[in-house]
C-alpha cells in the first residue's frame, strides 16, 4: 500500500482537495520524494488482494452494495429497530461487513481496471458522482448489477 510521510507519521491516504502544488506540499510538510504521491490512488484492495473500503470504494460500490447485500441489510435494520442494544445486533452487523468485502472483492477481481479508474476518480473528486460519469459508465458495463 502507498504511504505518505507527513512530519514522521505514515498515513494509508492524504485527502487532498485540488490540484497540489509545490507550496500546498511544503505546507503540508510533505517530503518531496513523497509528492507525487499525494494526487496517486491506491487500489481498491491491499496487496494481499483484501479490500479496502474508503469512502471513494464504498461510494463507487453503493449501487452492487444494495443490490447484493440487501438481505443483510433489511435483518441488520430490523434487529436494531427490534432491540436499540448494540449488542443484540452484532452478529448482524458482521454479516452485513462480510457480504460488502466480500463483494468489493469480487467486483475488484472482475473489473480491476474500470472499478480502480472509478474510485480513482471519485476519490480526487470527493465522491462527486456528476464528475465521474465517464468512469462510473465504464465500471457499470464491465460490472453489471445482475
């Protein structure tokens, strides 16, 4: 996974809002040799193929979230309208976790290139939806919903 140093700590991601520049990085406390790294995504999952779920790769996913794991998440719902105790609701919770990186998994397996482009562009964007219809096109052909 990419890192960037900022001031001695290491961080997955640096959110950055606009174009950076040489002044934007040396505020930052950016190193120079990590620069470039600012504006790169990183994939939608880890080196050992798990995925990653940012708000860019949930956002970029939503629409296969609720249509592959609406089971899970209507029972996870009911449970905690059922009962508002956390922990009743628990083994809900992790069945709906496992169904979306299960997910995320196969959807990175089947469609690298058009989901890596797609979270790609709505993480520089911020989940701009409207800025990233090219590439969210893209993905919905090699990915379809059913």
């Amino acid at each position: 996974m990419d890192t960037i140093c900022v001031k001695g700590l290491k961080y997955p991601y640096l959110f950055v809002f606009g174009h950076p520049t040489p002044e934007s990085a040396k505020l930052a406390g950016l190193e120079e040799k990590n620069r470039s790294e600012e504006v790169k995504m990183a994939s939608a999952v880890d080196a050992a193929g798990d995925p990653i779920p940012t708000s860019a790769v949930l956002t970029a996913a939503s629409k296969h979230i609720q249509f592959q794991c609406q089971a899970e998440n209507v029972a996870f719902l009911k449970c905690k309208k059922k009962d508002p105790n956390p922990e009743k609701c628990l083994d809900k919770g992790r069945q709906v976790t496992r169904c979306v990186l299960s997910l995320l998994k196969d959807l990175h397996q089947r469609c690298t290139k058009e989901m890596d482009a797609y979270v790609g562009c709505m993480y520089y964007n911020t989940n701009e939806f409207e800025l990233c219809r090219k590439e969210q096109d893209e993905f919905e052909k090699k990915c379809p919903l059913a």
